[in-house]
C-alpha cells in the first residue's frame, strides 16, 4: 500500500461570503468548515495531512493545532499555487496525495476511501473527482474527448458557450501520485482572464504523457463547495437531514424534525425525545429516556437519563438523573447538576455542582458554588460570587433551606442542616443546625401611615374591618 498524503487549500478570503471569518473557518452546525473535511481525512487513515493556509492563518491554525501540518500561501493567486505552498512539506514524499478544498464540508471518509481505491486500482496518475450538478453555474467544467477521456477543466469564465451547458464539473478534489504533482505543479501557467494559477490546468498538462481518470461522485451534493452564504444553509439543510435520519432510524423520537438541529459529534442514545426548535451540537451526549426541547439549546454538554430540558440553554454543562430543567433556565460553564434536581424558571447556573434532590424551582443565581444535596434555594436567592475584582466560592451543606431573596455573599460556607430566614443577606458562616437571620427586625410604628397616605377608598360606615362587615343580598362574603 502506498503512502497516503491529504492536502487541503484553505488560504483564501472567501470573498463571495461577505464575512469577517474567514471562509474554512466559518461554521456549519456550529463547527467549523475545515473541521469536516480535517475529520473525513483523519478518518479514511492517510499518514500525514498538510493543510496551506494564508489569510488570517492564525484562526484556522488555532482550529488545526497538533491535528496537522501547515503551509503557508503568503499571498492568494489560485489554487494551483496554494497546491504549491505546500512543496516543502510534501514534495520528496512517496505515495498518493488527494488534493481537497478548504470549502467542501460535505465530503467524508468513505468517499474519500472510495476516492484512493479507484485511483489505486485503475492506476492512475491523476484520478479528477467530478458530479454531474443539476446547476453546474460557477463550477470549473469537465471536458471529454469523444472516447470519454477527460482532456480539461475549464472554468467558467473561460467557458465557450456549448463548454458552458456541461453539467458535469470539477469537485476540486483530485487524486494524485506525489512525486508527479509537484512537477507538474511548477509547469501550470497565469490564468490571462484572472491572473491566477488555476490548479485545475494540471489535467491539461497530464493528459497526453500520463495517466489521467476521473472518479464521479454520484450524490452531487457531497461534491459542493461552498461560497457564499447561501451555500452555507445548503450544506447546513443537507447535514442536518443526515444527521437527524440516522438518530430517528436509531430511535430518536423527533418531533418537526426540520426545527432540530443536531451536530456531527452529537451523541443520542434511543428512547429520547427531541421536541421543536432544539439545537444540539459540540460534543453533547444525551442519554436515554430524555426529552429535550422544545426551544432548547444545548452545547457541549451531557444529559444523563431521564431528564427533562424545556426553553433553556446549556453549555458546556453536565445533568444527571431525572433532574428537570426550565423553562428558561441557563446552565453554563460547567454547571455540574446532581440527580433529581429541579432548576426551574429563570435560574442560572454557572461553574457550580450540586448533590441530589436539590432545588432552584424560580429566580435564581448559583455561581462559583459547591451545593450539597437536598438544598432548597429560595425564589430570588443569589449567590453573591463577584465583589468587582474577584469571584469567590459558597460552599453549602445538605439539608439546607435557603429562603426567598436571600443574599449569600461569597467567599461564605452553610453547613448542613441550616435555615436561612427570607430576606437575608448573610456575610458570615453558617453553622450546623443554626437559623441565619441576617435582616432588620420590623417595626410597626402605630398610626405613623396617616402622615404618609391620603385614603381614597371609601368606607361605608366607617367600618374598616372587613370581617365585620356584613354581606349584603347580592353580594358573597370572601
Ligand atoms: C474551484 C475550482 C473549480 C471547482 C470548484 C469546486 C479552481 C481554479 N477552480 O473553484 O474548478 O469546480 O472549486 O468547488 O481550482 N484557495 C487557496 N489559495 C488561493 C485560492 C484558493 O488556498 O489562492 C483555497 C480556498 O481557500 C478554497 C479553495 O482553495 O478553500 C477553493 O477556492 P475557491 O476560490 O472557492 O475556488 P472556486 O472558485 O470555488
Ligand atoms: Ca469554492
């Protein structure tokens, strides 16, 4: 078996796609471009992957790191010369390279796989990867000699008329033997209408001394390359049918599958329920007998058995048995949440844990917090973590009740078995079995609300009480 060697263009702009990020590095279903194509490669075994990058190198070499090789294309002059950014990375190489673009995420392993094994078999020089496009427009095209022989590609702006109604055109994908590449690589010349080097020109100059095939990817849509943003939600529709397919043939039950979003590395055992309008994507495991959604999102996050997660969002965060969540809860950096919680209504949660049975049913913020089990936070409970220059840890037993509107100013420990009286705000630690009260005692002060209030209720009789007044025919007593 021969060497294998991937190398991916992505120094372009993307300038058809009118953003800040560049092309390889903008996102679909949340992971970036490259990320597939990087991953596709991995997978089909090749021994080393270079990847030439150029404008903002520093955001996609921040993606790749470690994963790759890179080249560096200092300046963007076509495809032809990315390919050749990479020489001093591949050139002395042995074996079979296969040529990607950074802007093909559709692409993966098995047809890549697929790709080197015809090549291999039919022992071509240059296998061109090519589909046959229901809109070919803006594609570099096929050309074939009357025996089927591919002679060409010839990009669109330089197409003549007839060249221009032929659907089959070039993936962008090549198969190629190393050593021949970088030869025939120093030999492409400017393009006049464009003034680049077209990597596609490499098939004119092989054809009559080597071996030249073609490879027809039989699903067009796994060939496309995206441009624009337009493209961005084809591929993004074409995944997430994919994707959603696979969980639903695996026993994900979705209801309007086409609101749900699921990601690439994206793990939902069967038995879940997946409600409308729900996003899942990073490395997110969902575990059986959970119903997610609807309006959810959910990123980078695990969710263990039986649980419920309505109209809330949850990053990087994990929840254990049974607990539910929402509507409008938020959980994010590292949220640790215990089994048979309940983290109701407008609760955020952020870099704490919790043990088990615990409960934040409304208005809630527990942050930088250790919790026991079987704690009770209060409507309105805060833990008070950030004093404007650091954040600082609570730390809170079993068996704690935490009343209404209860201020806990961090760094402060509550030991187990504590009541907190509504209202408090507690600045020191709580001990074992004690009552915290940390408010104002009330005063009533006699008759003072004459000096404050002018009544404009009138009072029959001028009886005030309520209980002493009796109800009349129509009327019900309360
Ligand atoms: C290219 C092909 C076209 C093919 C189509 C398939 C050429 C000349 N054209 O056109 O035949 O049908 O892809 O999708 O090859 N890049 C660099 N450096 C450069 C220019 C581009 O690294 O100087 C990278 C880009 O980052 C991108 C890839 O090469 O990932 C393709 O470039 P793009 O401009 O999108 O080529 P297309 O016009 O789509
Ligand atoms: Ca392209």
């Amino acid at each position: 078996m021969p060497a294998k060697h991937a190398l991916i263009l992505a120094a372009g702009k993307g300038t058809r796609m009118r953003t800040e990020l560049p092309k390889c590095a903008f996102p679909i279903l949340k992971k970036p471009m490259i990320e597939y194509i990087v991953e596709g490669v991995e997978r089909s075994g090749v021994d080393e992957i270079v990847v030439v990058v150029g404008h903002q190198r520093k955001v996609l070499e921040d993606l790749l790191t470690e994963r790759v090789t890179f080249a560096y294309q200092e300046e963007q002059l076509g495809t032809g010369h990315a390919a050749l950014a990479a020489a001093e990375a591949l050139q002395d190489k042995e074996g079979t390279t296969i040529i990607l673009l950074g802007d093909m995420p559709l692409i993966n392993e098995t047809l890549i796989e697929k790709i080197f094994l015809s090549h291999e078999k039919s022992q071509n020089d240059l296998t061109v990867v090519s589909a046959d496009f229901t809109d070919p427009t803006g594609y570099g095209r096929i050309i074939r000699d009357r025996y089927g022989r591919v002679q060409a590609i010839v990009e669109e702006a330089d197409c003549t008329k007839d060249q221009r109604q032929i659907t089959e055109v070039s993936t962008g994908l090549y198969a190629i033997d190393n050593r021949i590449l970088f030869d025939v690589l120093k030999r492409i010349e400017k393009n006049e209408n464009s003034g680049e080097y077209y990597l596609t020109d490499i098939v004119g100059i092989m054809k009559d001394d080597y071996r030249v095939g073609s490879f027809v990817i039989r699903d067009e849509s796994r060939g496309m390359g995206v441009n624009d943003l337009y493209a961005i939600s084809k591929a993004e529709k074409f995944l997430r049918d994919e994707i959603n397919k696979r969980h639903m043939l695996a026993g994900v039950y979705m209801i309007n599958p086409e609101t749900i979003t699921v990601g690439h590395n994206v793990t939902i055992e069967g038995n879940v329920t997946i409600n409308p309008n729900t996003t899942i994507t990073g490395n997110s495991t969902i575990k059986s007998g959970a119903v997610i959604g609807p309006n959810t999102e959910i990123h980078n996050s695990t969710i263990h058995n039986d649980v419920q997660v309505k109209h809330s969002l949850l990053y990087d965060s994990t929840v254990h048995e049974r607990t539910t969540v929402g509507p409008f809860a938020h959980l994010r950096n590292n949220a640790n949440i215990g089994r048979d919680n309940r983290i109701g209504n407008f609760v955020e949660v952020k870099k704490s844990t919790t043990g088990s049975n615990t409960k934040a049913s409304h208005l809630a913020y527990i942050g930088d917090a250790e919790v026991g089990s079987n704690v009770n936070f209060g409507c309105g409970s805060v833990t008070v973590n950030f004093d404007g220059k650091e954040k600082h840890l609570t730390r809170i037993g079993d068996d704690v009740f935490i009343g209404c509107n209860t201020n806990l100013i961090a760094p402060i420990e509550i030991d187990d078995n504590v009541f907190i009286a509504a209202g408090s705000t507690v600045t020191e630690n709580v001990p074992a079995w004690a009552m915290a009260i940390a408010r104002n005692r009330q005063i009533n002060k006699t008759d003072y609300a004459k000096n404050l209030i002018s009544p404009k209720t009138v009072k029959v009789d001028n009886v005030t009480d309520k209980k002493k007044k009796k109800p009349t025919g129509a009327q019900k007593a309360d």
